[in-house]
C-alpha cells in the first residue's frame, strides 16, 4: 500500500502542475491550423520545461539537433531536396530555440511547402526514368548509406539520384519476376516462359505501383501530420522515450491500452527506416499461423483485393501500421525480409487481438531425476483495481503456490522480451523472493529519491532461482533482474545485457490544459518524469543488467537497447540504500563456472553465435551491384550460407514440459489454450537458453546439499 500512495503523490503532484497550466493557457483563437499550432507549441514546451525528468536548454546547440533531425526525417534518402534548398533551411539552424520560445513557425512552414513542391516534382523525374528499360548487364553499384551522400546539387543529379535508387527496387522485383515465372512454366506445361524484355517491363511496371501508392498515401497526408513530425524533433531531442501523439495517435495509444484491437498480433519498430517486427503477441493471428517471428523486416504491405503493395521502407511507423490494421476476416499480405536475408510473402486472416496473453503461465519439467518449475512472464501487467486486482505479482505467486503442491525442488522465472510494466507489480514480486527490504529507488529531478520497499516479511519461494533475460528484458523486467542480483537471491542468465530503460513516462492529455479550447482536439504528449535505481545505486539506464552468465544468441551482435537510440539519459549513480544480502547455502560462484565451461563447449551455440556474426555482417553491408548476375550471385551466395545454419531450428533437447493439474482441466474444455500450450511446451523441447538454465537450477540444488551438509558437520 505504501508504494501505491507514493505513486499517487507523485501523479498529484504532476495532476497539480497541469491544472496550474490550465488556468493559464485559454485559447481565444480561430481554428486555423497556424494558431492551433502555435498553442501546441506554447503547451508541450512549458510541460516539459516544468515537467520532464531532464528538461533541455532550449539554445542553439538544442535548435541544431532539431533542425538535423528534422530535415533527416523528411527526407531520409536525400531524392527530394536540392543543396540550394538545405542552404535556404541552413539559415535557420542556429534560431529554431528562438522561433520556440516565441511560438513562431516560419520554418516550419516553409520546409513544408518545399516539401510538397518538391514532392510534386519528382513524381515526374520518377515517371520518366520508370519509362525506360534499366540495363542489368552495366556494372554500377548503389550505396543505401544515405548518411554519406550529399544532396544533389542540380536536376541532373537528381535524376542520377533517382534513377539508382529505382534500379534497386527494381531489381529485385525483376528477380522476383523471373523466379516467379520459372516456378509456373515448370507447374503448368500452358504457361509458356516470358522473355528478360517482358519481365524487365513487369518489374519496372511493380516499382511504379509501389511508388504511385506510396504517393497518393503522402497526398492525402494533411498539415497537421507533417506538423507532427516536426514538434516530434523537437520533444525527441529530450529523450526517445518523449512523444507528441496526434489526435488520431492518442486515439490508437488509449485502444492499445484497453487490451483489444484488430490486426494480426505484432508489435512493430523502425530503424533506419526499416520497419520490423519486434514481438508476436501470444494467441494474436500472426503468432498462430506461426510464420513471423522478431526480426523480420516488412517491405511491402498487400491488402487483399490488391495485385501490389505498398513500399512501407522509409515510411513513419505510425503511418505504416495503418496500412496492416483492419478489420477482423480481412486478409493482409507481409512482404518479409526475414533475419536471414530470404525474402517471402506471409498472408496473415486479421483477427481481435486480446493483450490478455500476456499473463504468467507455468510448466514443470523433470531434469536428473528432479523437478523443476517454470515460470513465464511476458509483461508486469496491473489494473489497479484494488477491488478487482488483476496483477502479475497475484499470479507468480499463485504459480508458484501450485508449482510447491508438485514437490519442485527449483524455479525458473523467464523474462525474455518482457518490456516492463507497472512499478508497484514488480515490488510486490520481488517480494515473493526476500523476507523484506528495498527493490528499487525512484528519483525524479525536483524530489529527493523514494526507496520503494516490500514490507511483507513472508517468503513464497525460498529455493534455487534462476532468472532469464535478454536485449528485450526491459524496465520493469530490470528492476527485479537488478533486486534480485543485489541481494545474490538469484542467477541471472542471458544477453550481455538487458535493453537498458532505467526511466518511467506519464501521457498528458493537452485538452485538459485549456479553458474554453476552440481550437478542436489537441491530442496528448507523453514524457519521462522519474528514473529507476537499484538498491545499489546504479541506474539501469543505457546499461541495464549485466547477466551473470552470458549466453549468445542472434540478435548480439546487431545492436538492440536504449544504448542504439537517440538521445537517451545518461548513466548514472546514487547513494545505495541499506539492505542485507540473502543467507543461503547456495554456491552461485561454482554454478556460474560449470555453466560458462557447458556453453564454452556447447555446438548449438557456437552455431547461434556464428549465425548472430553473419547476420550482423548482411545488414552491415550497405553496397549493393546493379548487374544483375552480379546481384543474382551474392543472393545465391548468401542463400548458401543460410542452409549452414537450418539445423538450428532441427534443434530438440530431451526435456519433456508438462501443465499444472489446475490447467489440465481448463483445456478439457478450450481448445484454444489447450494449442496454446502444446505449442509453448514444443517451443520449450527446442529452446536451448531453457535447457542451460535447469543446467544451472540442477548445479544450485547440488551445491545446496553440499554446503548444508558441511554446515551441519560444523554445527
């Protein structure tokens, strides 16, 4: 209850400084889009100058990284502005603090217009160069490190610009052709084969669908969304985790939150204007057609009463999840970049995702004669409803209550991909571990840190614990990762490191910051107001939690985590808080040792490492050739190396996973948990991290019984 009320403090405090603003912003102003925006600006700067956990000097080093930014996002690959227009734009570099604190947009709109101007033209530079054969037997190459080429300095620049850029789409959609029309020569003796000028056509005629579909989205993008983009420079420069949401973007934000919306299951994020998957929600239709995993890239978005996609490279991420949204029965076809370089096409039935998978679930296993448990956690949900409490710290522990009725003699608790959740939830789990003490220190900038402590001095599971995190373990996910490290209660095993999000965020509704608004809905901005510590005194922020045993895997080597994003807050430290490590005969130090000898000698993963470096050094490569049978070679070459590591997935440990009695009759009766866990238990047989840990659970339970039974001779 403690730790609830001093949450409610601190929203009290900040509910105080929103109603002090209110009495102070009263729109007296026509709707036109210039004032509305100008009040847009006059909010959020004063809400983050007040409010944000690190709030910024608005100076001209801060007017330089916006006005980088924010011309990189217009145009991220350098084919709409000219030189002579960025030296035009270059004139307001140093002034764009100024033109803040004095809610001027002349910039703004002037980027604007010779957006849309420039926009314009180059529908014609691309039409004309799209009229044209391309010549695959020249040897030039295309370099999508857009970082190092310069704007063009004159039409014919632009036009060279252009032309390769639509070389390399379309090469590979006239492989594509090729491929495609070899495969149904070959099935049907009708087809007949068509030749390199028909299929040079088809692939050119594919770039202009993709492109005119791509255009006719930006034509119907109002002022208001490039608007957006540009106050999102601007609250980006304070960290990655402070956003401005549109009307429409709140609205999308507050469904995501009720738990339910229709789509196929995944959640999504853009690097480099690549947009990718990141996680499959559990039950979700891309999770049950089982094709998709994290990693994926997506290139193209098909709906189902179309021949061709959408090109969504480049494209905003918000902008590119409308385009796979809709309604439940509606086909959508993903084109995929998958993380070995394959390309594929994945058509997914749309369907109501419930967020409601993201409970704990738990299996026993037996190991050596013994049997542990394991626990898997996908988010520290909590709906605060002290009358009707749904809380993951409630469920671990039921877990963990039905796991002791089965005589486990160990647990595993799986935060792999967990992302956080609520703060309260994770101290009260926490607790479940240790008789009593501090889990995690909070500190904003205006408030002396608060020490946020479980008060319960009765212990659920006092056994061998073993926690598994990796690059997407984040927030709350660290903070008990952390806890439980500080206090030697457990074993942590996985990435290097967590993601590193030491830091919490509240969404501010801007409406409710004006009186007598007429300037309609002013949508909602969400910024970071507190950063997390461990009890040692360290931030999670940027490092995260360093894991006691180190297991590769594919993602190592690509750069995941707060670490890879701009502008995150920096690491730092405070004072640690009092607390006592826990007494136990378990010798983590000899367990730690055997482990890294297994995995030093372990072949599967040696083989995860070597494919995490090939996969590293594909995306690393940024230059690409343009004759195709030099670009038709490195697929091949590329495809060979792939089937070195196929046997990856052929992977099967001989761990056999059961449900709790509990569970065995809840899917009696619903076949859909009853697949959702076979699948889970299959996924568990093949998961070689799961194996190395009961590894580890086995080795504690050993040194238990070997330094008790030394204890109890001393005694």
């Amino acid at each position: 209850m403690r730790v609830h009320m001093r949450g409610k403090y601190k929203f009290l405090l900040l509910a105080l400084l929103i109603a002090f603003a209110s009495c102070s912003f009263t729109s007296k102003v026509d709707a036109g889009d210039g004032d509305k925006d100008k009040l847009l600006v006059r909010l959020i700067t004063y809400l983050l100058d007040q409010g944000h956990f690190a709030p910024q000097d608005i100076n001209d080093e801060f007017s330089v990284r916006v006005y980088d930014d924010y011309i990189n996002q217009l145009d991220p690959f350098k084919r709409y502005f000219y030189e002579s227009d960025i030296k035009e734009f270059e004139t307001y570099k140093n002034e764009l603090d100024d033109q803040l604190k004095a809610y001027e947009l002349s910039f703004f709109d002037m980027t604007h217009k010779r957006l849309i101007d420039r926009i314009s033209e180059s529908k014609e530079v691309f039409d004309k160069i799209l009229n044209k054969p391309f010549d695959y037997t020249k040897d030039e190459a295309f370099n999508s490190d857009y970082d190092e080429l310069d704007y063009p300095k004159s039409k014919r620049d632009m036009k060279e610009r252009w032309r390769k850029q639509l070389k390399f789409s379309t090469i590979a959609n006239y492989d594509e052709a090729i491929e495609n029309n070899n495969i149904m020569v070959e099935q049907d003796d009708n087809v007949a084969l068509k030749s390199e000028k028909e299929l040079e056509a088809e692939a050119r005629e594919t770039t202009r669908k993709s492109l005119e579909e791509l255009y006719t989205y930006m034509e119907e993008r109002q002022r208001k969304d490039w608007f957006g983009v540009y106050i999102n420079a601007v609250v980006s420069e304070f960290d990655p985790h402070t956003f401005y949401f549109k009307p429409e973007d709140k609205d999308r934000f507050d469904r995501d939150m009720s738990g339910k919306y229709e789509g196929i299951g995944a959640r999504l994020q853009r690097k480099l204007d690549i947009i990718s998957i990141s996680e499959l929600i559990s039950g979700g239709p891309a999770w049950r057609q089982n094709k998709l995993e994290p990693g994926d890239q997506i290139l193209k978005v098909t709906q189902e009463n179309e021949d061709e996609g959408v090109n969504i490279i480049g494209m905003r991420l918000e902008d590119a999840v409308k385009f796979i949204l809709g309604e439940k029965g509606t086909i959508v076809t993903l084109t995929i970049k998958k993380v070995d370089g394959t390309v594929q096409d994945v058509s997914i039935v749309r369907d109501e995702v419930v967020l409601e998978e993201t409970y704990a679930k738990s299996s026993t296993v037996m190991k050596d004669g013994k049997k542990y448990g394991l626990i898997n956690l996908p988010s520290f949900y909590d709906n605060f409803d002290t009358s009707n409490r749904i809380s993951c710290s409630i469920d671990v522990k039921r877990e963990i209550e039905a796991l002791k009725k089965e005589d486990i003699e160990g647990v595993i608790l799986d935060l792999r991909d967990n992302r956080g959740g609520s703060l309260g939830a994770v101290v009260d789990m926490a607790g479940l571990f240790i008789k009593e003490g501090p889990i995690v220190q909070v500190k904003s900038t205006a408030e002396p840190k608060r020490i946020l402590k479980d008060t319960d001095k009765s212990i659920v599971w006092d056994g061998p614990l073993v926690l598994m995190v990796n690059e997407l373990s984040a927030s709350a996910s660290e903070i008990l990762a952390a806890a439980m490290q500080d206090y030697k209660r457990a074993v942590v095993i996985g990435s290097e490191q967590t993601f590193g999000k030491g830091t919490v965020q509240r969404v501010v509704d801007l409406n409710r910051m004006v009186r007598n608004n007429s300037n309609g809905d002013l949508g909602a901005i969400k910024f970071t107001t507190d950063k997390y510590y461990r009890i040692d005194g360290g931030s999670t922020q940027l490092k995260g939690v360093k894991s006691d045993i180190i297991v590769p895997d594919r993602y190592k080597y690509i750069g995941i985590g707060e670490r890879t994003q701009d502008n995150p807050l920096s690491w730092d430290k405070i004072d640690s808080a009092d607390y006592n490590l826990w007494e136990n005969y378990y010798d983590y130090d000899i367990a730690i040792e055997k482990s890294k000898t297994r995995i030093a000698n372990n072949e599967q993963l040696k083989l995860i490492d070597e494919n995490a470096k090939w996969i590293n050094d594909i995306r690393e490569n940024e230059t690409f050739s343009l004759n195709y049978d030099a670009y038709k070679k490195r697929l091949e070459q590329n495809e060979e190396q792939a089937k070195r590591f196929q046997k990856l997935s052929d992977y099967k440990t001989d761990l056999t996973f059961y449900s709790l009695p509990y569970e065995l009759k809840l899917v009696e009766n619903d076949s859909t948990l009853k697949e959702k866990r076979k699948r889970w238990h299959v996924s568990l047989s093949k998961d070689v991290y799961i194996e190395e840990a009961l590894n580890v659970l086995n080795d504690l339970k050993l040194s238990y019984s070997i330094k008790s039974n030394v204890a109890k001779m001393k005694n």
